[in-house]
C-alpha cells in the first residue's frame, strides 16, 4: 500500500484548534496529566477502500508490534451508513475484531426492523412482493423457516385403490408443520 504525499491537500487543511495560540484553551491539544504525548499521523488515501485497508493495516500493526489490545483500540467515523460497512469488511478481512455500536446502524438496517418494514411495503403495495422479497420474509424472524422450508416438497407416491384400479399411481404431497408460536 503506498501513501504519496500531497502537499496541495495537506496546505488546504485547517490547523488543529488551539496549535497556533488561539484564545480557546480548553481546546488545547495537551496529553491528559500522567500520560506520555502519543503522535498524531495524517494520512490520505487515494479511495474510500485503500483508506478502509490503511486503517486495518494500522491496527494489525499496532496490535502485533507495539502491544496494544483490542480493546484499547477504536476507529471513529463521520457517517455510519457510509463508512461502516466498508470499515467492517477490511477490518475483518485483516483478522481484527469488530463491534459496531447498535446505535450507529440506521433503524431500517437493524434485523428486527427490515422485516417488518419489507412486510409493510407488501401490505401497501402488493405488487412490491416478489419471489426473493418472499424469501427474506419467510426465512426472518417473521416467517420462522430456513432454506430448506423455501424448496418445493417431494413428491410421494403412493399406490391408489378404488375406483382407478389396483395398481395405479397417485401423487401426494405432505403436510407442512404447524408453524411456531411466536
């Protein structure tokens, strides 16, 4: 992964508040008492995913070389719904551990709700309910049933007697369980 330097870009960055003196002091950027100085590196990525794989590639290092735990290690960013997903498939292709705060997912992403938002869209247009939006419902936690429930049953033969005569075949399907209570 390679990082060229831009010096357009880095002159068109604002300054960290309170570095050049200003009269916001609480804004200093001063270690908290009892705490050696860390280092702050600006970095910029030519795309959003070699900026995902940088930031991966950043916490591995930190982890194997310098020591530092998991735990002691967060990624903060400006937009959940854009940045999140990306993140999480680069930080865990890298072999780092992910945890997303539940609040940081939009409420028509969270699995309890896109079912019964998908459910409500149905209701209101019904000719939104295709096959594959059939599927989603029926194997969530709505509809209680998995890949396999989704396939046609075999059929069973079985010999019928009476009126069509001995011997001939008729075809029958079994009967589907009661569903779950919920």
């Amino acid at each position: 992964m390679r990082c060229s330097p831009r010096p357009a870009v880095s002159r068109r960055l604002p300054a960290a508040p309170g570095i050049q003196g200003g009269a916001l002091g609480h804004r200093d950027l001063v270690p908290v008492p009892g705490v050696p100085a860390g280092e702050v590196r600006i970095l910029v990525a030519d795309s959003s995913t070699q900026e995902a794989a940088l930031i991966a590639e950043t916490l591995v290092r930190a982890y194997l070389a310098d020591g530092v735990p998991w735990s002691s290690m967060a990624v903060l960013v400006r937009s959940a719904t854009r940045q999140v997903p990306l993140l999480r498939r680069a930080l865990t292709a890298a072999g780092v551990p992910v945890t997303v705060a539940g609040d940081e997912w939009p409420l028509a992403d969270k699995p309890g709700t896109r079912p019964l938002l998908i459910l409500l869209r149905c209701a209101l247009r019904p000719s939104t309910l295709d096959e594959p939006t059939a599927a989603e419902l029926l194997c969530g936690p709505l509809g209680g049933t998995d890949a396999l429930g989704l396939r046609p049953p075999p059929p069973l033969l079985a010999e019928a007697g009476g009126e069509e005569g001995a011997g001939a075949i008729q075809v029958a399907t079994p009967r589907r369980r009661p569903a779950r209570p919920a």
